[in-house]
C-alpha cells in the first residue's frame, strides 16, 4: 500500500463532523488532567502535605473513598443534566459550565491541605463531569445521522480514551520529577504541578469548545418530559424498554471489566510478576479500545448494531472467565486485551443505537442512562471483587462472567435494531 493511500484511509477513517472532532480533541485534552488525578491523588493523600481528621478510616479506604466519590456523584448526577441540557436545547453551554468547574475544582487541589478538603474537591469534580458527558454525547448524537451516528462516536470515544489512558503514564513522572525551579526563584512541588497541568488542560479544552463547537442549527427540547427512566417497553414487544435494556448491558459489561482494578496484589502474587505486568495488563483494555473505537463504529454504520453489541458481550464470556484460571503474565494480558475488544464491540454501537431510538430533544437524557449505567458499573466492579477476592481467586472472575452472560442474553432477547439503522450505507472514503 503506497503511503498515499494509507494517508487517505487514515483522513476517511475520521472524517466525520468538524464540532465532533473538536469535541474529540477537547475531551481527550481534560481526559487527560482528569486521568492524572486518579494516579495523583493516592499519593497526595499519603505525603506529608495532607492532613487533618480521618473520621476514623485508615488511609486505604480514605483513597477509595475520595476516588469513588468522583464516579458516584457524577453518575448520580447525568440523568438530571441529561434532562436539563434536553429542555435548553444548549449542549455547548452545558459543556463549558463542567469544564469551567473542572478548571476550578483542578486549581483548588493547590490549596486543598485536608481530607475533609479533598473530599470536597473531588466531589465537585464529579458534579462538574456529569455536566460534561451527557451533553457531550447528545451533541455528537444530534451532529450526526442514522447512517454515520456509529462512526462519529467511535471518533468521539477513540480520542477520549488516548487522553485518560495517556495521562496516568506522564503522572507519577511529573511527580517524582518534582520539585520544580521556576524564575524568581519560585520552587513548585510535583503535586503542585500535575494540579497545574491538569488545570490547564481543562482550560485548553474550554478554549477548543469556544472557538470551535457549536449547538445544532435546529435543537428542539421536549420539555415536556420528565426525569423518569422507562424500565418496561412502552410498545409492549418486550419485557424491558431497549434503552434501559442497553444501559444495564453497560453496566455489566463495565462491572466484569474493573473487576480487576482492585486486586493487583493478588494478581501479582498469582502470576508472580511485577506492577510493571499489571500496568500493561491494566492498560491493555484502553489498548483495544483505543485501536478499535473507530472502526467497530464506522462499521456498525454499514451492518447495524445489533450484531456487534452481541458478538461483544459473547466475547466478554470466555476473555473474563479464563482471567481467573491462568497462572501466567503473558495470557492475562491477552485476556485484557480480550476483554478491550469486547468492550469496543458493545460501547460506541449501543450508544449509538440509543441515539437511534432516543425521540428529538431527548438525547441527554436518553443517552446518559448508559453513561450513568458505565459509570456505576466501573465503581461496582472494583467495590465487588474486593469483597469476592476472599473467597477464592476464581470468584470475582465467575461473577464477572455471570454478568456478561446474563448481559448477552438481554441483549439476544430484549434488543432489535431500528430501521435506520439496519441501511447498508457507504463506508466514507470508499470508492
């Protein structure tokens, strides 16, 4: 293939919408100050510089505590944005208040010098994101059509993904490296200056949306709906309604996938290997998803849905049961990377055959059920296998792969492509 050729595939692969690559690139700037946090923060919590009441709990749960407060606030919090973001019909507004607030709550680690703080902060973090990705999703689903909705949050999700997968790598670094001299004979801590850096990239984010993102031209909120998530199908066909469907599928699968972040002692001691391993074996699902994302959209594009949601949650079955038999670092990555490609195969066409069904003006609200569902899902992983782990290595892995069968079963029997998006369209590029 002559590098002119791989340059045009490589420009028809993200040829989608100018707003959504700028949304791209802006998510994919606060990924990573967000993502840095997740490696900062630990640490922070256990230096020197952090203090005060511990309202009895050791520093372990202290850290957990903190950092799950982030992903339960701002789940808790999507469908209410979702809903508010539907009824202005302004989804950059609500994109630029999240990432003013993140600009803020990023600063404020500089100052933050007690648990109680922390708390604070990284609570209103949460609240800031759930403002974010509810509009961000509806803005991509409202940019895009029927037949190129698959690619476009492939796109979307693929740039996001390299910008909080690319920020814990540089974090520790920046840390360690520090202190830092600067002129005037001013010396910034490490910690200092990650909360900088990823004070920054929320603000290069907030400049991209600014400049470069705009509401659709024609936006029509239905105000008249209201917070409620319909659990029953409204047509009677199924037992479940497919959004709500979907959203539980999300959960599921992100649920068996984390299930693996809180046990790296008993990985390492199983496998006998290094944190090294375990990074790369962490890393390897963002690997996937990163390569992945794209092309699985643009092709659920061309064949639907329905089948890759499916084929997804299968795989999901046999990548998260075998991570509890293997005794060695090799496999368990291929096991991980196993279970990134399942997790491509399910997010971006079940987000975008929500978008499929979701009515005019319900976007938000419609598509946060499955942000809000991931969101849950990756806090319940972890949460879950820390209490399974003490019975037994296998167990967090076989209830893992109890969820992903019983998610591909709902998906078989509750699920159905919608007419548009069963049109065999042209791939863009192709001639």
């Amino acid at each position: 293939m002559s590098m002119r050729e791989l340059r045009r595939r490589i420009v028809a692969q993200f040829a989608v919408d100018r707003r959504v690559l700028a949304l791209a690139f802006a998510r994919m700037a606060d990924g990573i100050g967000n993502s840095f946090l997740i490696i900062v923060i630990p640490l922070y919590v256990t230096s020197d510089v952090v203090g005060g009441a511990t309202f009895g709990l050791g520093e372990s749960m202290l850290i957990g505590v903190i950092l799950s407060l982030f992903g339960f606030l701002n789940s808790s919090f999507q469908p209410l944005t979702g809903r508010l973001s539907d009824r202005t019909g302004r989804r950059k507004s609500f994109i630029l208040i999240g990432l003013a607030g993140l600009a803020v709550t990023n600063i404020s680690y500089v100052f933050a010098d007690t648990y109680l703080s922390l708390l604070v902060v990284r609570g209103l973090q949460g609240v800031s994101v759930a403002f974010i990705i509810p509009a961000s999703i509806a803005l991509v689903n409202e940019l895009a059509t029927s037949q190129d909705r698959g690619g476009n949050m492939g796109v979307y999700n693929t740039f996001r993904l390299v910008g909080f997968g690319s920020g814990p790598i540089a974090a520790g670094a920046l840390v360690n490296l520090g202190p830092y001299r600067l002129p005037a004979d001013v010396t910034l801590s490490g910690f200092d200056a990650a909360f900088y850096l990823a004070t920054t990239t929320a603000l290069i984010s907030y400049g991209l949306v600014t400049l470069l993102v705009a509401d659709p031209d024609a936006t029509k909120a239905n105000a008249g709906a209201d917070l409620s998530i319909d659990i029953r199908d409204p047509s009677g066909e199924h037992l479940f309604d497919p959004i709500f469907t979907l959203g539980v599928v999300s959960l599921f699968m992100a649920a068996a996938i984390a299930l693996f972040a809180t046990i790296q002692p008993q990985v390492n001691a199983r496998l006998e290997q290094g944190s090294t391993w375990f990074g790369l074996q962490f890393a390897a699902f963002i690997l996937a998803q990163v390569a992945l994302q794209t092309p699985i959209g643009r092709a659920c594009d061309r064949y639907g849905r329905r089948p890759f949601i499916l084929a997804g949650m299968l795989l999901l079955i046999p990548t998260t049961f075998i991570q509890g038999f293997l005794t060695s670092s090799a496999p368990m990555f291929l096991a991980r990377l196993g279970q990134g490609v399942a997790a491509a195969m399910v997010f971006a066409p079940a987000l975008a055959l929500a978008g499929d069904l979701a009515g005019e003006g319900e976007s938000g609200s419609k598509l946060s059920i499955l942000t809000m569902a991931f969101g849950y899902g990756i806090a319940v992983g972890p949460l879950t296998s820390g209490a399974l782990i003490g019975y037994g290595f296998k167990t967090p892995f076989l209830f893992g792969t109890a969820l992903a069968a019983l998610g591909a079963i709902l998906v078989y029997t509750q699920v159905e492509e919608t007419l548009e998006s069963t049109r065999s369209v042209p791939v863009v590029g192709d001639d």
